[in-house]
C-alpha cells in the first residue's frame, strides 16, 4: 500500500512550496479564533490549526473549550476557503469533528502513546475518507509511532503525515521537548513516501528559538510546518510563550535560506562525488576497525572466564569514559555525540563478552 502526499489529499493545499500549517494553540473564543486564522492567512497559511480539545497534564489547566469551538473554526476558515485540522483524542472527538466538517485530523502525541486509543480512533474512522496526520509520541520511540501509523494503513487509511514535534526527556534545555532529529529521519528511512511537517513550537516551548528550528527542518527536506499563531500571543489561554503572530511568522518564513537538494554544476558534483568517495572509503575503514577491536574483546572475555571474574569493572569503565570522550571531544567532535558513542561500543562490548562466556559456560555443562 502507498501512503498518499498531501498533494493527493484532495483538499486543496499547494505543494508546490513548503506546507504551512499554522493557528493558535486553543480556540479561546470566536473573535480570537477569527482575528488568529486572519494572522496564520496573511503568513501564507494552507491550513488552519486549532486545538479545540487539550490534553492537559493538570487537570486545572485550560482543556479546550470544547465542541462550542468548532464552528468558530469552521466559520473562520471558510472566509479565507482554506481547510482546517484539529486533535482529536477518542471516538466522540472524531464525531464531533466529522460532523462540523473538520478536514483533517490530528493525533497528539500524548494519544500516540497509548495504542488502544489509536486504535480506538482507527476504528471510528473506518468507512470514512479523512486525511490524518500522527504526531510523534511523547517518548523517544520510534516503533511506537510507526505503530500508530501502521494501524491506521491496515484499516486501509493511506492519506497520513507525520508531525515532529520533539520528546519529552529530563533537562531538555534549551528545548521544551528533544528534536532528536535522528528519530523523524529514521521514520522517513522506512516510508520513504510519508510527509513529515515539523512542529517548531512544541520542540522550541519559546518563541525566539522557532527560526533555527524551522531552517533545521527546512534543510533536512521535511515537508513543511506546524506552528502555533495566535492574534495576541502574550494573552494566550495555554502555550503563550511559543506563538507568534501572523506578522511574526510572516517574517520568519521570509528569513529562512531555501537550499537546492541537488545542483546541475558539473563541477560541484564532481568535487562531492570525490568526497563521498573518501566518506565511504573512511566508513568502511572504521566498521574494519570496529570488527578487529570485538575480535579482541571477545578474547578478553574468554580470559575473563578462565580468570573467573565478571564482565564488567566499574573501576575501569569510569576511566575510560572519561578519557575516551576527551579524546573524541579533541577530534572536534560534539559532546551529545561522544557520549552515545561510547557508551554504544561499550554495551557492544559487554554483549561480545557475555555471549562468550555464557558458550564457553555452556560447552563446559554439557
């Protein structure tokens, strides 16, 4: 089954440019929703956004104001003939919404999360022809959120998109939620035909960081953007400190450097074309590396067994954590990096030797 583009969606949106998705955070009242679609349109806006229901993590936090919401939406995107999408969080949402009209829909990430729920959403959407686009869970997993995903393609709901919009881990600074770019890039590495928008604002948590996040996305080639645009951000019922206004956005969108994905200078592609070949050759110089530095491992761990002492020295791995992240940190390389490779050698590591030992153990039972 091939997953659709937004352009086969049938709603009108331009993909001829990046998508823009833009609106506030929460429908507050009617001339808040009106006065924020008409900042979001004059940005250049191809869909209208607007939470209608919140799912908030106290439950004295503003939730939404609930289906009263939907035909200011409705009424406010029909003025500028533009398609509207919200979140929707279990069956009557989904109702609700289809019943007013909503064009798209959205699953958040605290629903992405809980595969019962989207599954229960699946199933109120069987027989229906709606655009739906996942947010990534609130956790860093990615098999959880092409889960989601592939539940709704085995109902046979093939016009889907994906939203980036970071993960919830401690001491995310400067962030309210991770990028953790590698995760959306690894999703597009398995469906290399699903669109992903970018949902700055929730990543950011802060207004001023949207820009770098927005070209972030823009050069890793993600189909557009989500960002929140509400008429008087500061005022703002939930979210304020990461809306902008339409004129903001407007601004943002105009800063952003737009790169080419490839070039017709013959010249250029044969100058990368000579680098990659030096990439390759190093790639392959280092994965040659990695397999002799196991081979010796693995002779450390029948050592060990034959010494009858344990696979791991914590003595020893503080040491050279240390010191191997010092010298990764001299090649000029970042902090984030040196540490998950080192600690991903070791744990290759420990596995090496534990298989080794445990055969050895087994050979020596029978």
């Amino acid at each position: 089954m091939r997953i659709l583009n937004i352009k086969e969606w049938g709603i009108g949106i331009d993909t001829s440019r990046k998508v823009l998705i833009a609106g506030p955070c929460s429908a507050e009242t009617e001339v808040q929703v009106q006065d924020s679609f008409e900042g979001a349109a004059i940005a250049g806006a191809q869909l209208f956004r607007a939470g209608i229901w919140k799912p908030r993590t106290r439950p004295d936090s503003f939730e939404g104001v609930g289906e009263i919401g939907l035909p200011w939406i409705m009424k406010a995107a029909a003025k500028h003939q533009l398609p509207v999408t919200v979140e929707v969080a279990k069956p009557s949402h989904v109702e609700a919404a289809l019943k007013a009209g909503v064009h798209v829909l959205w699953i958040g990430a605290r629903t992405t999360v809980n595969p019962f729920a989207v599954q229960d959403i699946v199933d109120s959407l069987v027989g229906v022809d709606i655009p739906v686009m996942i947010k990534n869970p609130i956790n860093p997993d990615v098999e959880l959120w092409i889960g989601a995903i592939e539940r709704f393609m085995k109902k046979g709901h093939l016009k889907l998109a994906a939203i980036h919009r970071g993960f919830s881990v401690s001491n995310a600074q400067p962030y309210r939620n991770l990028p953790m770019w590698a995760l959306p890039i690894e999703l597009k590495r398995r469906y290399p035909q699903m669109e992903i928008i970018c949902d700055p604002s929730h990543i950011a948590g802060n207004r001023a960081l949207i820009p770098e996040l927005a070209q972030k996305a823009l050069d890793l080639e993600f189909s557009g953007w989500m960002i929140e645009t509400h008429s008087n951000p500061s005022k703002a019922w939930s979210d304020a400190k990461q809306q902008v206004t339409g004129s903001e956005l407007k601004n943002l969108l105009s800063n952003l450097i737009h790169r080419d994905s490839s070039s017709s200078n013959p010249e250029f592609v044969a100058n990368l074309e000579a680098l990659r070949y030096d990439i390759d050759k190093l790639d392959e110089e280092v994965i040659q590396m990695l397999g002799k530095r196991m081979e010796v491992v693995r002779e450390i761990g029948k050592y060990k067994d034959q010494a009858g002492i344990t696979i791991l020295q914590m003595d020893r791995w503080k040491r050279i954590f240390d010191q191997r992240i010092q010298a990764t940190l001299d090649q000029d390389l970042s902090q984030s990096f040196a540490e998950q490779f080192i600690r991903a050698l070791h744990e290759e590591s420990i596995r090496q030797q534990n298989a080794i030992m445990n055969q050895l153990e087994s050979s020596r039972e029978s």
